[in-house]
C-alpha cells in the first residue's frame, strides 16, 4: 500500500511539472503566431499597430486584398509581416491609388470608368515633364517659356500646356496663354504685382506646371470617364 501511494505522488508531480512547461509554451505559441492567448479576448498588440482603425485604417467597403496593397504599415492576410507600400513605379502607383478610390466609392460607375485615359495621360505628364525642352525668357510682369519636343513628346506638349495655362489663369492674379509654335507651345504667364512676378519667374516651367494643384481631381474625374479631354 506504502508503495502504491508512493507512485501515486511521483505521478502527480511529473503530470504537474509537464502542465507547467506546456500552457507557457502554448500561450507563447499562440502571441507569436498573432492570436490571444487562451481564455483572453484582447487583440494582439502586432495586429492593433497593424490594422488601424477610423477613416484612414478601416477596410470596411474594401475589397478583398486591397487594405494589403493601400493602406501603409498593413499585413498580407494570415500574417503578422508588414509588407512593402512603394508600388516601384510612379505612374502604376497614381493608377492603383485611383482604383482603390473608385472601388471603394459606391457610387462609381464602372461602366464608364477610363482608366486608360488615365495611363495615356500619364504618359503625357512623363513626356512632359522629362523629356520637353523649355526655355525661359523674362517679360514684363513675368515669363514666356518656349516648349519644344519631337514625336510623342511634342504631342504631349500641345495637349497639355494648353490646357494648363487655361487652369492657370487666373490663379493668384497671374495671366496665362499658350499660343501654338511650330515644334512646341509658346507659354506665357504674368501678373501686375511686381512680388508675383517674382513668384511666377522663379517657378519656371516645370513650377507653372504643377501650379493650381487640380491634377489629382482631374485624374479621378478622368477615370470616371467625367470628360473626353487627354491633358
């Protein structure tokens, strides 16, 4: 009987001790792989910092893998790994930020979006702005800048400096025209107040160019299919 009881004992205390190793082990387990521990409704600390909630975290209307590919700091599903935000290329990253805005629009109307519209005028704006050559003359009251290309550059050129200068006037006082030259677009941007001639000179072409910060809506309304102009 002694001995029986003996073996008893040593049993409990060897069942004890494993129970000791394993439910650590077990929780330890379950936080590195990104779920509570047993008996815990707590989210992890990783998952928290990973998917942020409110109006630029929240992935309710998003379709499925999009939180992955927009939202910085996100995590491919199943995973606690952050993954990479750049998209590598600039043109592809401004089309995949207005695709994710369209889909998470309910109003879009996907049968006139024009995404390619989108590409092509891109391209027009990578023509443009590194490949155009622009020189830049003084006038009264501001700049006249002759903007000249070849080929695919040209065309570029005469479909969008002229529409800009149109969205330019009347910016900040200034007064802009294009008027059309053989091999290019004739820019000229003045204003009468002697410190925004001073502004407009130091901007040059490619400043003028990004003036007005309209592009980003004209994108969007382009994508939508809004209107038929490539600029």
């Amino acid at each position: 009987m002694l001995l029986h009881r003996r073996l008893i004992v040593r049993w409990i205390v060897v069942l004890g001790a494993t129970l000791a190793i394993a439910v650590p082990g077990i929780a330890l387990a379950q936080t590195m792989s990104g779920q509570p521990p047993v008996g815990s409704s707590a989210m992890p600390e990783i998952t928290r910092l990973h998917h942020p909630q409110g109006p630029m975290g929240s992935h309710q209307g998003m379709p499925a893998g999009a939180a992955a590919a927009t939202v910085p700091g996100s995590t491919l599903p199943g995973s606690t790994m952050p993954v990479p935000t750049l998209p590598g290329q600039d043109a592809f990253g401004a089309v995949q930020e207005i695709v994710h805005l369209l889909e998470v629009d309910p109003k879009t109307d996907w049968s006139t979006v024009a995404l390619e519209a989108l590409r092509q005028h891109l391209i027009d704006m990578n023509e443009v702005t590194l490949r155009a050559d622009a020189a830049a003359t003084e006038t009264d009251g501001g700049v006249t800048i002759t903007v000249t290309g070849t080929g695919r550059t040209l065309a570029a050129i005469q479909r969008m400096v002229p529409a800009h200068a149109a969205a330019l006037n009347g910016l900040d006082g200034w007064s802009a025209r294009a008027a059309p030259i053989p091999d290019g677009v004739l820019l000229t941007v003045t204003a009468n107040d002697p410190k925004e001639a001073r502004h407009i000179r130091g901007l040059g072409f490619i400043g003028l160019m990004v003036s007005g910060g309209h592009h980003q809506r004209h994108h969007l309304a382009m994508a939508r299919g809004e209107f038929s102009d490539t600029h």
